[in-house]
C-alpha cells in the first residue's frame, strides 16, 4: 500500500484564474472609482473571498457597510463566473495532466485543497473533477490559508497522516499552511517569494520523474 498522498492547491498551480479574478475585481474598483492594478491583484493570489474583498477596499481607502459588502461580493463572483464559464481544458496549466498521469501510475492518491468557492465548477469546466479522489475547497472550511485546516481535512479524505501529505502550493499563505499541517510543502512559482516551502519549482513540468518514489521508499 502507498503511503503518501498528494494535495492541489487549485489557482496557480492547476489552471490560472487569478486572471479572471483581477478582471472581476477590477470592474469592481473601476465602479468604486480608483486603481487596481496587476502588482495589487498580487495580494489577492491565495486569499479567501471575502478577505480579497476587505484588501481591495483598503487599497482604494473605501469605507462601505457590511450590506454593500455582501453585494459587491455577489455581484464580483457573478462576472467572475462569466470568465469561468468560458474555460475549456485547454487551460491546464503545463505539466498538471503529466503529473497526475505520474500519480494514478504509482497508485498514489491526491485530492483538491483550494480556498476557492468555485473549485468544483472550474475542475468540471476543465475536465479534471473525476480525477481527485475529494475536493476541499472554500465550501468546506471555516479558516482560511494560512490556517491549516483545508488541508488537513485534505489528509482526512486520503485517509492520511498530515506527515504522509505532499502539497502543492503557489501562495505564501498556502505554503504556510501546509508547513503549519505538517506535511511536506511544494512551492510552485518564484522560489524567493516561496522561500518557506520544503521544495521549489518553477512550474510543474520540472517536477522530477522519481520525485515520488524517493517519497515512496522513504515512507515504507
Ligand atoms: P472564489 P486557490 C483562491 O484559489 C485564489 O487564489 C484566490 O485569489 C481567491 O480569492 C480564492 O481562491 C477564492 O476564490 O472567489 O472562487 O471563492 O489558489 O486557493 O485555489
Ligand atoms: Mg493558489
């Protein structure tokens, strides 16, 4: 039996949505009446929904009741849908197919880790949900990245240990996470700023063909 399992984080490292995210949010700022640009959207990357929000209006120095609040989370998600409606598989981001090709090869187990409330929808559009054995993603928690929590529900799906989980991460506050889960954290994306993670990669096709193996035979 294999004793490792594997979690996605979803935006950065499966597809990228961060994109349509800083369309929607910037229509929002635009509405709002000032600036969000790309080096802003930055900040979002990770974050959940509603902390994305507070951080946009801090930006702009906005101050809008809770009511407006709920609104504009709304009406962001549903432009933001929009984008996500038109996605097709051609949007998977170099190396992820390979890689969980890799994985059902070796029979090693992966789920979703995601904050995103949208993960099932944007795996479906993408042709890859039936591939993970669960989804835990913004439904499913009540404390976002950096709190552990979505992962270690994650390890629960696997019927894992915490230190028997590789994640796979392209934000701070993911790796985080996972480092605060135990398990062993994966950066993907600029190693300086992923300077925490156990490993770094630029992108998934760097992902070694034995990367998992040595895992395997560690953990036998
Ligand atoms: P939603 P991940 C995150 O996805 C995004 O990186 C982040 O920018 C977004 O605010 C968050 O999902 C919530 O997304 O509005 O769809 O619920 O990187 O955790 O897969
Ligand atoms: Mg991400």
């Amino acid at each position: 039996m294999n004793k490792i399992g594997v979690i996605f984080d979803l935006d950065g490292v499966i597809v990228d949505t961060a994109k349509y995210h800083f369309l929607a949010w910037k229509n929002l700022a635009d509405d709002l009446g000032f600036e969000f640009t790309e080096t802003h959207n930055e900040l979002l990357k990770g974050v959940s929904r509603v902390r994305s929000l507070e951080i946009l209006l801090d930006i702009g120095k906005v101050n809008i009741s809770e009511e407006k609040k709920q609104e504009y989370l709304i009406s962001k998600n549903e432009d933001y849908l929009q984008y996500i409606n038109k996605m097709g598989p051609e949007e998977i981001l170099p190396g992820a197919e390979k890689l969980l090709d890799t994985l059902d090869t070796l029979g090693i187990n992966y789920v979703l880790g995601s904050a995103s409330k949208n993960a099932p929808l944007i795996l479906k559009q993408v042709n890859l949900f039936h591939r993970f054995k669960g989804i835990v993603d913004g439904n499913s928690v009540s404390k976002a990245k950096p709190d552990p929590e979505v992962f270690l529900i994650g390890a629960k799906k696997l019927n894992l240990f915490p230190e028997q989980c590789i994640v796979f991460e392209d934000a701070i506050a993911g790796v985080e996470a996972a480092n605060k889960a135990n398990m062993t954290s994966i950066g993907i994306g600029d190693k300086e700023t992923l300077s925490e993670a156990d490993y770094n990669f630029n992108n998934l096709t760097e992902i070694p063909e034995n990367f998992f193996e040595n895992f395997l035979s560690d953990n036998n």
